[in-house]
C-alpha cells in the first residue's frame, strides 16, 4: 500500500479545458483564468468584528468594502456579503489557507476552498462592457460599475460574481464550475458581432 506522502495530487484542470476557442476579436478577449486559488473566509457567530481588517492585514491588502475588491492580478480580496470575503490567488490553496489560518484563528472563521468549485472567465478589450450587456441585468456604466467593482449579479440564468479590474480594462467572471461551459458558450456567442472579419 502507498503511502500517503507518495500520493500525487491530480493536477488541477480547468473546466474549460475542452471549450471551443473564443472567436477572435480585436475589441474583446475572453480567457478562463485556471489553477488559481479561491478561498472563501466566512466569519462565525460571535467572532471578532474586526475579522475583515484582519484579513486584509494578513493579506497585504487593503479591507474590501461592500460591492468593491482589492489587490490586483495575483492577489485580491472581495467583500462577498455580510461576513464574508472570497480571496482570489495566483498561489497553491495549501499555502494560502494557512497564512490566513495563522492570521485569522480558528474561533472567529471558517475557511472554505472553492477552488475546484469555481471558474473564472476574463474578458478584456474595449467592447468588454457591451457583451456583459447582452445577459447582465444591471448598470455596467463606469460610474456605476467603476474599477474594483466585485458584485454578485446573474449572466442569463446563471449567478457570477463580477469583479471590474483595478485598470477598468475588462471583468472576471467567478461562475460555479458545473455553469462554466454554459457561460463561456453564451459568451462566445455574443462575441460574434465583435469578431475580426
């Protein structure tokens, strides 16, 4: 019998591995952004109060307020709802659990790994905001949507999480994994008025 230490972990595929290629465009790019690290930090009933801040110091970072995300490619923390914040990472889950372990305690919040749970869709380029148009139902204006933006909303039918880069050039998509396809096909449907031609 192998040992437990001699076992490798399967390698983390993205659940667009087989999607069809997004058309191309030069005013929008659609990529999925694989192998990153999600980490939902849930506080518990009677925890600390100030769990956010502590958080946002355990990760370098700013605290996220309501609607809003901070950090940028590698790292960002996204105020999720009341006592709750979802920490987005370009780092193995296994490290990141524990620095926010170490920091956070484990009387005041629950860690959850999303990572397997959840896809993460870019798009980018200047007609970014007119294809959300096509299946978000709310206002994408810059005023109202400005950069750092993190809101929970729905694309169609399906429920993402949509966070406006920092530079205010594109979004990323958080979707549950099993809607990822569907989500990327819609997508790339709309995408055929942009396309090169």
């Amino acid at each position: 019998m192998a040992e437990l230490a001699e076992i490798e972990p399967p390698t983390r595929r993205g659940a667009l591995a087989t999607a069809q290629a997004a058309p191309l465009s030069d005013r929008i790019a659609i990529v999925e952004r694989a192998g990153l690290a999600l980490l939902q930090v849930a506080a518990l009933p009677g925890g600390d109060a100030a769990l956010g801040n502590r958080l946002a110091e355990a990760l370098g970072l700013e605290t996220a307020a309501a609607n809003r995300a901070t950090g940028a490619d590698g790292l960002g923390l996204h105020a999720a709802g009341p006592g709750r914040w979802l920490v987005v990472a370009a780092e193995p889950i296994e490290a990141l659990s524990a620095r926010v372990a170490s920091r956070i305690g484990g009387n005041d919040a629950a860690l959850v790994d999303l990572s397997q749970a959840r896809s993460v869709v870019r798009l980018t380029g200047p007609a970014w905001r007119d294809l959300l148009a096509k299946g978000v139902r709310i206002d994408l204006h810059p005023k109202t949507l400005p950069p750092g933006s993190s809101v929970q909303t729905m694309f169609g039918r399906i429920a993402v999480t949509l966070h406006v880069l920092p530079s205010g050039e594109g979004a990323d998509l958080l979707v549950y994994r099993g809607f990822a396809l569907t989500l990327w096909e819609m997508l790339t449907d709309g995408m055929r008025e942009f396309a090169a031609t």
